[in-house]
C-alpha cells in the first residue's frame, strides 16, 4: 500500500469509527435510559413479578415467530466474524432491546452488556452493508460493534475492545481490529457520556506490596480457587437448564414461561427480592438490599448471596429470557468476595473487586479484558497500592480461566451473553 492509498484507507476508517461509535453509543445510552426506566417501575410495583411467566410467554413468542436467525446472540455474531456466511440479521438489534426490558420490567435476573453487545455488532454489521464494504471490512466493523456495545454500557473502552478481540480469537482479525476496535469503543463511550449516561463508581483502598507476605499471598490464592469454582457453576447451571429446557418442553416459546415461574417460586422460597433484575444499585433501591456496590462494604452481602444470583440467572437465561450475564457475574463475583473476606480476614472492598474481574474471567474467557476492566472499573492508581491491586487482579483472572478449562469441557465452557 503506497503512502496515498494509507492516507485514504485512514480517513475512511475514520469516518466510518466515529459513524459507528456515535450510533452505537447513542443507541446503548437510550437502552440504559429505558432499563433504568423499567427497573425502576418493578421496584415501584413489586408485584410485576408474578407477570414474569406471562413476560417470559411474551418474549419467546416474539422470537419464535420474528427471530429464530438472531436467538443465538452472541454467538451469531463471534460465528459471523469468524467465518461469515448470512451476515447480522438487522432487527437483532430491536428484538433484543425488547426482550432484555421485557425481561428485567418483570423481574428476570439478567445482566445488559449482551444486549448493548448484540446491538452493536447488529447496528455495525448493517452499517458495513450501507458502507458497501469488503467481507473483511465488515468483520472488523462488527468487532467494532461488539467494543463499542461494550465499552459504552459500562464506561470501559479499553476493556470493550480487548473484550471484542478476546472473544474472537482470531489472530489475523485482532491485529486487523485492534485500532478501529479502540477508536470505535471511545467513541462510544464519550457519546453516551455525553447523553447524560453515569456509571457505577467503585472505590477500592489497597495497601500495596507491603501487604504481600505468605500469608495474604495463601489467602488470595484460596479466594481465586473460590472464584473459580464459582464460574464453573454457573456455567454448568445455566448449561444444564439450557439442555433440560430444550430436551423437556418440545415448544419453544413456552420455555422462557416455565422458566419464569420457576424464577418466582425460588424467590417466594427465598423471601427476598435482592437477586431479581441487574442487582445493582439505584435511586428507589430499598435500604438494606443486597447489591453490588453495597458488596464493596464490609456487612454488605449475605452468606450465600452470591448461590442465589448463580440459580435465578441460570434459570433465566437457561430458559431463554433475554438480557446480558456479566452483570450477574458481577454481582456474584463481588458478594462471594465479600462473603470470603470476613472469613480469611482482608479487607472487603479489595476481595470484592477481585471477585467481580475474576469470576467474569473465568465464565467468559477474556482474562486480558477481566484485567482491564479492573483498571478501569476501580482506578486503582489514583493511590499508592494500585499496582499491587492489578497484580492480584491478573492473578485471578488468569488462574480462573486456567481452573475452567482444566475442569469444563469445550461444549460447556461457551462465553456468555456478554
């Protein structure tokens, strides 16, 4: 490529990035917008609740009769990257934004980045067709997508676009992705920034390398045993239900309804409500719930908070409710920390942040973008211990991949919805 032929391959490139991040990040923040909207309306009105099978027949009719070539999500778009065949059907985009507030209006216990990520590689992969661009081209426009998705909804554009070319795992596309992904994520963030979109901010006080001794080194490697266990369960959870729903009801719109009524008894039994929808803090949360900023303190999860996550996400996924995973890993990750930080005598916060990265790493198999998003998520180097945080923050998420694939099998072993 001559020095003429860069210069115009860089400003088209341009463009299309800063088209595509300004969509994509408008598009997530009006999604947050509208969850936070929704979410706020089940808080408001608790009994919304025992619609949830009814929401759940709602969803799966939806997708059964208008997308049945967009159910597999995530892994449409990986597969399309990889070795593209159809393409990203379009309407992924809108289906999904109905199904994850469907799902989180009447209580599902999901996540939001599989949603921000699927409309990303769908809006991007549409573009790349409007763009009328090379077959390469648009794969690297759909990587993009999936970065930008990423990156907006929770404020990480570095760990967006590591977690785009993470997922994958294709040498050739990475190295040909790893700029566009960047610029694509960034742009996405800052717009949804600026459409009045605020995150999670979660503060983490560490001591350093001067708390490193044999002793606290013993701790965090139980820890991350414990936060591996916990990925592998959860994935073997949500696998299984997956497999029973598919081989006991023949129908696959009445699916997501079972499930749904199975979600409503396990917290009828539980008597408490912390574990339905994101789990995470707002505005009407009552005191006292369980959520993940409130697993950052040190009396701010139960025992066995983060069981109950596993079990009401598995169930709602499994049974085909839409709506991202990471952000129940999350909650998973930071409540077993903190469970595990009054036993082993650390302090919580930090337990908490390493189990958030940790078990997302383990479950999802992005251990480079887990590590990330710590830096990201919790600023570690605004104080004098960050580099130590980052070292047990890579510790984890490494060691907990390494523990899921030495025990999950391929099949089993599938990212999650994001």
């Amino acid at each position: 490529m001559n020095r003429s032929d860069a210069i115009v391959s860089m400003i088209k490139w341009s463009v299309i990035c800063l088209t595509v991040g300004l969509i994509i990040g408008s598009a997530v923040a009006f999604f947050l917008w509208a969850l936070e909207h929704v979410t706020e309306t089940h808080l408001q009105h608790s009994w919304l609740l025992y619609l949830l099978p009814i929401g759940g027949l709602i969803s799966g009719l939806v997708y059964f009769f208008l997308g049945q070539n967009v159910e597999a999500g995530n892994a449409l778009i990986i597969e399309q990257i990889r070795e593209p065949a159809d393409g990203i059907p379009w309407r992924m985009a809108p289906l999904v934004l109905i199904g994850t507030l469907i799902t989180h209006l009447f209580g599902g216990s999901a996540g939001r980045e599989g949603t921000a990520v699927q409309m990303g590689g769908s809006l991007a992969s549409t573009l790349g067709n409007l763009f009328r661009l090379t077959c390469d081209e648009t794969r690297i426009l759909s990587m993009c997508g999936l970065a930008a998705g990423f990156g907006a909804v929770f404020g990480t554009p570095f760990a967006g676009a590591a977690f785009a070319i993470e997922i994958v795992r294709s040498r050739r596309m990475c190295y040909l992705a790893l700029v566009p992904c960047l610029v694509t994520s960034w742009v996405g963030h800052l717009v949804s920034s600026a459409w009045g979109i605020q995150h999670s901010n979660y503060q983490i006080a560490f001591g350093g390398f001067a708390m490193f001794s044999g002793l606290f080194i013993a701790k965090i490697l139980c820890a991350t045993f414990c936060f591996a266990g916990a990925s592998i369960l959860y994935t073997s959870i949500t696998h299984g239900i997956r497999g029973l729903c598919n081989r006991v009801i023949a129908i696959p719109w009445l699916r997501p309804a079972v499930g749904g009524c199975a979600v409503v008894l396990l917290v009828f039994a539980l008597g408490e409500r912390d574990y339905c929808g994101l789990s995470v803090h707002l505005d009407s949360t009552p005191a006292g719930t369980v959520t993940i900023e409130s697993c950052f303190s040190g009396e701010g999860a139960n025992r066995f908070s983060w069981l109950w996550k596993i079990l009401l996400t598995s169930i709602t996924v499994g049974s085909g409710f839409q709506g991202g995973e990471v952000t129940p890993l999350f909650f998973v990750g930071a409540s077993l920390g903190n469970s595990l930080a009054l036993a082993l005598g650390v302090p919580a916060d930090m337990m908490a942040g390493l189990g958030l990265v940790a078990v997302f790493a383990g479950a999802s198999k992005a251990p480079i973008a887990s590590t990330i998003l710590a830096v990201e998520l919790f600023h570690p180097f605004g104080s004098s211990g960050g580099f130590g945080f980052i070292t047990c923050a890579a510790f984890a998420c490494y060691t907990s991949l390494a523990c899921g694939n030495a025990i999950l099998s391929e099949p089993k072993s599938q990212a999650p919805q994001a």
